[in-house]
C-alpha cells in the first residue's frame, strides 16, 4: 500500500461486497483496487459528460412542446 493512500470506512450492500469478495479472489486484486478502479471509471465518465457539455454549450435549446410539434410535423408521431 503506497503512503499517499488514504483509508476510508465504505457501507456496502451485502450482495455487493459479497460480488467484490468473489472477483477479488477471481482476478488476484485486492478489494480496494477493485474499487479504485471503479471510482476511477465513474469520474472519468463524469468528468467525459461535463465536457460534452462544455462543448454543446453555444447549441440552440428548443423547448418539449415545439420539439413534439417539429415530431409531428415531420410523421414520427
């Protein structure tokens, strides 16, 4: 364990603490790799989603009700 980790105390549902005890013996890693790497995934998704956001910032917002309509308008409905 490196010296810049940092110890927490995580409440698991049962089943899923079970499911990581499993893949843990399964693929060699400990419990808490196996769970780094799941928190890694999920902030780089995030952090993937804000800039898709950043990025469509400028694009034009339409509202429900004309997007229904423009639906309609076009046969999809």
């Amino acid at each position: 364990m490196s010296t810049l980790t940092k110890r927490a105390t995580v409440y698991l549902d049962p089943a899923l603490h079970k499911a990581l005890r499993l893949q843990s013996v399964e693929t060699s890693r400990s419990v808490s790799d196996l769970i780094n790497d799941a928190v890694r995934g999920e902030l780089a998704e995030d952090a993937s989603d804000l800039a898709l956001f950043d990025k469509r910032e400028n694009e034009p917002v339409v509202d429900f009700e004309t997007f229904v309509k423009g639906l309609k308008s076009d046969g999809l409905l």
